[in-house]
C-alpha cells in the first residue's frame, strides 16, 4: 500500500480523489510514482516508518 499527504495548499484533485492539507489518503502504486516527485506530497509506502511528526500524534505518555 501507498499512502499521500498534501503539505502545500488547501486541497489538490488528482488521479479522482480530492487531497486535503495534511490528511493521509490510501493510492496506488502508480499515483505514487506520480506525486512523489511534486513538491506539494509527502508520500511514503505501508512497510515505511511514518515521519516524526506523525508518530508524536499517537505517543501521549
């Protein structure tokens, strides 16, 4: 699986699905090897360690 978050801008329509700031959406591996080269995506692959800013969201101890 693949994943995508917009970091630029208020919300992005691609490949039929609307891309919202900072909300991580499931796409496939073909959308993937398209947006990761924008600078408006973050993109990353399920067997990936999420960013650090993500993993802090969870960890409230």
């Amino acid at each position: 699986m693949y994943y995508a978050t917009l970091i630029k801008g208020a919300s992005y329509y691609a490949f039929g699905h609307r891309f919202l700031l900072h909300k991580e959406c499931k796409i496939t591996k073909r959308e993937y090897q398209y947006l990761r080269k924008s600078d408006w995506f973050q993109v990353r692959e399920e067997n990936t360690i999420p960013p650090f800013g993500s993993i802090a969201k969870f960890e409230k101890n």
